[in-house]
C-alpha cells in the first residue's frame, strides 16, 4: 500500500474545524482563537480546514477519475464515499433527537422529523434544524450545520466528470488551467459583487472560495507535481513565502497558489509518523459530520465554555470517526469495485 501524509492532514483539517466550531457553538466569537491571532486576522481554522479539505480532494478526485473505467464507476465511488456514513449520521440524529426535543409537539407528530433525513441525503437546499431540537442552544437552529459543504463537494465531483470525454493529457491540462484561472480572477475581482447568487443552496460566494481550492489541487494532479525534482526544496519555499505573505499582510493574493502547493507537496510525502494514519484508517469524514452535534449535545447538557467544548467535542469526534470508519465507510468502500469487475461477490 502506498504510504503518504494525506490521511493525517485530513485528520487535521477536520480536528481544525471542530476547534473552529467550539467557538460559536459556545458563544464565543471566532476572532478570540489564536490562529486568527497569530495570522493577524488573516487565517481561521475554519477557513485553513475547509481549504485544505477542498484542495486534497481536488488533487485525490481527478487521479480517482484517471483510473475509473466508466463514469458510472467513478461516481458510485463517490457515493458509497459520501452517502453511507451521511445516511447513518442523520438516521442517528432523528432516533436520538428526542432526548433533547423541547417541544409541545409530539416528537413523532412533529413534520420536520420526517423531512430531516431525505432534505439533506439530496445534498442541496439542506434542512438545518428539526423544530425543538437545540433551540435554546447558544447556537439554536442547528443540529448539523457541517453538512452544507458536501453539496459543494458533490457539485465540484460532477463537474469534474466533464474531464472524461477528454482523453488528450495536454487538453485536460489546458481546459483545469483556464477553468482555474477564470474562478480566480472571479474569486478575486468579483466574488462579494456576485454573493447574492445562489442556485438550489449553492452560493456563488462559497462555491468560489471552495471550488478554486478544488481546482486548484486537480490543476497539480495534471501537473504531475508527484514528479517534481526538488519536491523538499519547493516545499520548504512555499511554508516561508506563506509566512511571509501572512506578515505582509498579502496572503489573500497567493493562498490558491501556495496554500495548495504546500498542502500538496506536504501530502505527497511519506513522513514518520504522520504516514502510520494511513494504517489507522481515515477517520476525517466521520468527525467532520459528526462534530457538530456533539457539539450541540454537550452544549445542551453541559453549558461548557469554549475550551472544554474543544477537548470533550475534539475527544468523542475521533471516536465516533473511528467507529465511523470501520463499522460503516470502509466496509462501504469495498464494494467500489463492483462496476469494473463483473465476477465481484458481494461481502457481508
């Protein structure tokens, strides 16, 4: 089995967004951490996860496409990625909603139970909230608010598909070089101008901040940047330019380019012992969906402050990822093959 570090930065992008959460689901404003701090309000944890998130998704998805045979291959890898676990987390969260349901509503009489489930399994136009679940919360109306970027994802998975009726390399790498160059002379020029578009829950403004990232790691991909001499070399360039530009105050203008050169560059790599997570398994889908209501029920139950929220909600997250894991995606994962091999028995 290949061995690399984009397992573990995963895992980290995901333990970064359950710190980022911690602190409005507290009632505390985000602009109190210490990276927005120490970045001079330039980085969150939020955005630097979600980042990171999109740009190793781009990179992994566009060499998953390289290698599906079919379409039909490559999106049903895509969905026993996404809709097993998805499913579980929110057929858990109707079962046990009604331990923390404050209604005068009958739970089982309650609409928005029965819509929870099919509003968010179709990705867009997302349901939030059930009605008397959390409304009292510091943060009310929520139950799961990490769902709302796996339409993104999805979206960006669909059009990435686009790629397989090209079959020339140089065309590819032609067409994810202007589509990047386009969405970030937009992301840059335009993105606040155009906030006020959205089409079936996708923002213009986030699909601009999140797709870019995406592109931005699949334009590597076609780049081959795992070929790359002095990979070291470029790595350690990036870490310092990004350094410098957060001190100048000019990392908005090249966090697309360097951001995803080093995350890249850093995932590639095989290094002890960030490369032993690969063995462990992937747990980073499985806090991310269910961070936030942990979250939710630690703050209904136990009204901690922010940073006991991070530790308890960062602790149970990466038990339930890891429950997550191998009870559910990795058993979902082996049957990602059924389309390219006709004599593929099924494993209970």
């Amino acid at each position: 089995m290949r061995t690399n570090n984009f397992d573990f930065l995963r895992l980290l992008f995901a333990i970064f967004i359950v710190i980022a959460h911690s602190y409005p689901l507290s009632g505390s404003s985000v602009t109190e951490n210490w990276l927005t701090k120490l970045t001079l309000n330039q980085i969150e944890f939020s955005n630097l996860g979600l980042s990171g998130f999109f740009i190793i998704s781009g990179y992994l998805i566009f060499e998953s496409l390289g290698r599906s045979k079919t379409l039909k291959s490559y999106f049903w890898k895509r969905i026993l990625r996404l809709f097993p676990a998805l499913f579980m987390i929110l057929l858990l969260t109707v079962i046990l909603a009604p331990f923390v349901y404050e209604s005068e509503i009958p739970y089982v009489q309650n609409r928005s139970v029965y819509w929870y489930i099919p509003r968010n399994l179709s990705l867009y136009n997302l349901k939030y909230n059930i009605k008397g679940v959390f409304e009292n919360n510091s943060y009310p109306n929520a139950i799961n608010g990490s769902l709302w970027t796996i339409c993104y994802e999805f979206t960006l998975y669909i059009l990435l598909s686009f790629l397989f009726f090209i079959k020339n390399k140089v065309g590819k790498l032609v067409l994810i070089f202007t589509t990047f160059l386009i969405m970030l002379l937009l992301e840059i020029f335009s993105s606040k101008l155009i906030d006020s578009i959205s089409f079936y829950g996708l923002s213009s403004y986030h699909f601009l901040k999140l797709g870019t990232f995406f592109v931005a790691g699949a334009l590597l991909a076609s780049l081959q940047i795992e070929k790359l001499k002095y990979k070291t070399a470029f790595l350690v360039f990036s870490f310092l330019l990004i350094v410098v530009s957060i001190y100048f105050k000019f990392y908005t203008h090249i966090k697309f380019f360097m951001l995803t050169i080093f995350i890249i560059l850093l995932g590639i790599q095989s290094i002890n012992p960030f490369n032993k997570v690969t063995k462990i398994g992937d747990f980073s889908y499985g806090i991310y969906i269910y961070s936030f209501p942990i979250q939710q029920t630690l703050m209904y139950y136990f009204k901690l402050n922010t940073l006991s929220l991070m530790f308890w909600s960062v602790l149970l997250s990466v038990i339930f990822g890891c429950l997550s894991w191998h009870l559910i995606e990795k058993r979902a994962l082996l049957y990602k093959d059924v389309f390219n091999n006709s004599s593929f028995k099924f494993i209970l």
